[in-house]
C-alpha cells in the first residue's frame, strides 16, 4: 500500500471534509480538543494524510480518538463499528505467513500495518477505543501480542460480546474472514 504520499487537492480536501464531518459526530471521542488544530497538523503531514486515507479506504473510519499530553500528537483510530473490512482475513505476521504452507492469506496484519504506516493496537489501548463505544461486536480484532506468547507461536485477538470486551489466543498463522485488526496513527 506504500506508495505515493502526494494526493490531489480534491482528493486531500474530501478526505478532511470526511474527517472533519466525523469528528463533528462524534465529539465524546475527543472532548477538548478543537478540529482546526486537528487540521492544521494534518495539512503539514502529508504522510499522515496518505495513513489516513488508506485507513478510510479500507473501512477503518478513522477518528481522533485523544492526544497525547496537551500538546503532544493527536491519536487517530480506527473507529468503524466492525473490524475494517479492507483488513479482514490476515494471519498476525509476516513470519507468520512465510510459514504458511497452504492456503496462505493475502497478508498479513502487522505487515499491512507497516505499508500502510500505521500502529496495530495492543491491549491496552483496544480496552481503551472499547471506553469510548461498542465495537467488534460481531467480528475480533488483531492486537499486538507480548514478546514471550509471540516467541511461542500465539497471537491474541479482541472483541466485545455480552457488554464485555475479552481477549484470546490463536496461533499466528491462522486467518479468518470476522477477524482483522484495527490501527492507530500518531499525527
């Protein structure tokens, strides 16, 4: 997905008009915070605005979702209410996939994260996006598994069932159609 970070006027200006619509909607997600500032650190990161688009192409509904510190960067995510669907049907990592011998996924999730420049989400901070609404109700997320279950072959996925958010386990190499992840981009 790497490629040309220039975009097109039209295309740069719908892109923030659809940002800007969605952080209008959904002011519980970034309260405080104010969408001109949001914008102008976007209009001087080109590279951030290729990260954005390519979130929104593949489903992600990408938001501002808090800041870090009062002027460090704004966190944008991945907001749809399912896991993306343009990032569906990934095995956890590119090791994974080179180690798949049948019936191999188009890719990977930490993979296509890296080409698309952005974060996958770990635990922590998928229970966090789960404070701000419901999602994964009917699908699971990737998230980024520690060192000592990764080396061990496992890889952990989240959703939301029965008001609560759960985390598992799967092996890596494992790839499903209601299973893809959601990222995190630092503008």
């Amino acid at each position: 997905m790497k490629g040309n970070t220039t975009m097109k006027t039209t295309e740069r200006d719908q892109l923030l008009q659809t940002l800007k619509t969605r952080f209008e909607k959904h002011s519980e997600r970034h309260k405080g915070l104010d969408w001109a500032e949001v914008r102008a650190r976007l209009e001087k990161n080109p590279k951030a605005l290729e990260s954005l688009r390519q979130m929104e192409a593949t489903g992600g509904e990408p938001d501002v979702i808090g800041r870090e510190k009062s002027s460090g960067p704004f966190l944008f995510c991945d907001c749809s209410p399912e896991t993306p669907t343009g990032r569906r049907s990934l095995c956890y990592d590119r090791e994974a996939l080179a180690a798949r011998k049948e019936n191999k996924p188009q890719g990977s999730a930490m993979g296509l994260a890296d080409e698309m420049g952005i974060e996958m989400l770990d635990e922590a901070r998928y229970r966090q996006l789960q404070e701000l609404g419901e999602f994964d109700l009917k699908t699971s997320s990737w998230v980024v598994a520690p060192k000592e279950i990764r080396a061990l072959g496992g890889g952990l996925f989240c959703d939301r069932r029965f008001g609560r958010v759960f985390t598992y386990h799967n092996g890596v190499q494992s790839y499903y159609a209601s299973r893809g992840f959601r990222g995190l981009l630092r503008v």
